[in-house]
C-alpha cells in the first residue's frame, strides 16, 4: 500500500468528524513518568472500544463518496478490533461485513462482532491465516478488501487521534504508542512529525514487526507469541510503517510479557480501566523504565483499546499497600 501524508490525517479528520467520539486526556499522578509530565490518551471509550473505529469510518466514508462500495459489501482479516470497527462502521451506512479472525480470537470480540451484525469466519490460528481468507473471500465474491492497518485509508483516520491529543495538550512533546502491523503508529506519526512531535514506539519482545523490520532495513517477517499476540500478533509491520519510522527517527522499544501483564494491572488497580494487554503496552514502556522522558518532558501515552475479558483482574486476596 501506499503511503500517506499530514494532508491524508487532515482530510480524515474532515471525513470523519461527528462521527467518533472526541478522545479524553487524564494526568498521570505527578512522578508517574519520573521526571516527566504525564499524560494518558482515553482511546479505549471510542466507538467499539478501540481508536480503530477511526480509520474504519475513513475508509467506509471515502468509499461511500466515490461510489465505490460493491453489493457484496466489505471484507476484512482481524485479531478483532479492526473487525469489530469495520462492522460498526459499515453498519452505519447499511454496508454488509464479513469479518475473518483466527480461531484464537478473545470471544468476547467475537460476541461482539456478531453483535455488529457481521458475517464471523474463524481461520487458523494467526492473522495471516485469516488474512490469506480473506483475501480469498474478497476474490471470490467482488467484496471491497478492508485491511487491519495496511491500507492509507484506515491509518489517515487513526492519525486524527494525535489532532485531537495535540490540541488537548499544547506543548505536547513525546506520543507513545503500542504497536502491531503499524496502522495506529503510521497515521500517529504523519500528524506527529507535521507537528514536532516524537513518536514512541512500543512492541512485545516476542511481537516485534516494526522493530525488526527498522533493524533490517526492510520489512520482514516475525515469530508471534506473546499474551498481546490476539492485538499486537502481526507477522509483518507494513512498508509504511517502516517509511514513517525511518523518517520520523521513531523510537523503537520492546517490553516483555511481564511488564505488559503488570502494567494492565496497574491500570485497573490505580484507575480502574480494564484494557487490553496490547493497549497496556504502551504504558508499560514507561512504568518498567524503558522509556524515560527527560526533565519537563510532556509525554502522552495512547492507552488504545479495551475489548477484554476483566475476569483476570479481579483480585481474590487482599491488595497490599504498593502493589
């Protein structure tokens, strides 16, 4: 796919408007990134729980104004979030949705996919099985190929989160963001090096598309296996991605499973959100020490999606102070 432009994040923001949900910021309890100003994103309250329900409403609205959406509507491969966006979004214009997840999925995405109304498929056990379905569905049956985040349509619409976060937070110098093929990261990182803005990207040890592919040079495939995997578990960080990275001198750092795991506690224990071990491993790049903002530093972590099962959360013994 191609790449995309500041002017790309702009007509998005155009496109899209009144259809998502305004992004909310909250501080960080002072201390809370060392010597830094911190600040959180609330992502995770857009439209069907993730910040991917922008780039979905791009992609559907653009096609919808160029007449371009086939009678055998949209298809797309997804861990499920880009899935479950894609449904509500192609439900608002009375577009059909066939959504490909791996058999691995969390149910509760697949719940609320069919939910949505969408045609649910379960594929393999990794997103490039479902990828390579639905690729096969969208030949077979003239449907319009969505994608997860390769596509400039849908990483345009996720860029319009760092508008929104920018003009909540002037002065704002560092945006950190989780990331897996890169969709969120691309559109983030346009509207960011437009501005000034450095960009922080994170990834599991054991999910690390984008970083590799900056190590090599070029985009190249990954072993996936990580407790992030159902949201971060792509194979490949798409070319673009790469393209923003090495234009923009993202900062590339890999957290393990155990500062993921503990920083999503850390969120429900202090804050009480529920989120994603994906979305979680955002701010575990700041609460384990691999990232540390210089003095004064005005950093704003995306926390991204929330489409889990709390169960694991609920604690059964008593909370010790410092835990």
């Amino acid at each position: 796919m191609s790449s995309i432009s500041y002017d790309d994040v702009q007509a998005a923001a155009g496109r899209i408007a009144g259809d998502v949900r305004p992004v909310t910021v909250a501080p960080v309890d002072p201390g809370g990134f060392g010597p830094g100003e911190g600040w959180l994103a609330y992502e995770f309250t857009q439209h069907t729980g993730s910040f991917k329900a922008r780039g979905a409403a791009n992609f559907i609205a653009a096609h919808r104004e160029a007449g371009t959406l086939p009678e055998a509507g949209v298809v797309i491969a997804s861990g499920g979030n880009a899935g479950l966006a894609c449904a509500w979004a192609a439900g608002r214009h009375g577009v059909r949705a066939t959504v490909f997840l791996p058999e691995t999925a969390p149910p509760v995405k697949v719940a609320r996919l069919r939910l949505l109304g969408a045609d649910v498929r379960q594929v393999g056990t990794e997103y490039a099985a479902a990828l390579e379905a639905s690729r096969e569905h969208a030949g077979r049956t003239g449907a319009l190929e969505a994608h997860a985040y390769d596509h400039p349509l849908i990483a345009a619409g996720a860029g319009t989160l760092l508008e929104e976060i920018r003009a909540a937070l002037p002065g704002l110098d560092t945006v950190v963001v989780a990331v897996g093929g890169g969709g969120l990261f691309s559109g983030v990182t346009a509207a960011a090096h437009h501005h000034g803005v450095q960009v922080v990207a994170v990834e599991p040890e054991n999910c690390r598309a984008l970083n590799a592919a900056i190590e090599a040079g070029r985009v190249v495939d990954v072993p996936v296996d990580s407790v992030a995997a159902d949201s971060l578990g792509a194979r490949r960080a798409s070319r673009m991605a790469l393209d923003w990275a090495l234009r923009a001198e993202a900062v590339s750092l890999l957290v393990p499973d155990e500062a993921i795991v503990a920083a999503r506690r850390s969120l429900w224990d202090d804050r009480r959100l529920a989120v994603e071990h994906g979305t979680a491993a955002a701010f575990a790049a700041l609460r384990s020490g691999a990232y540390r903002p210089a003095p004064g530093e005005r950093v704003c972590v995306v926390v991204c999606g929330a489409n889990t099962d709390p169960s694991d959360l609920v604690r059964t013994e008593p909370v010790r102070p410092g835990e």
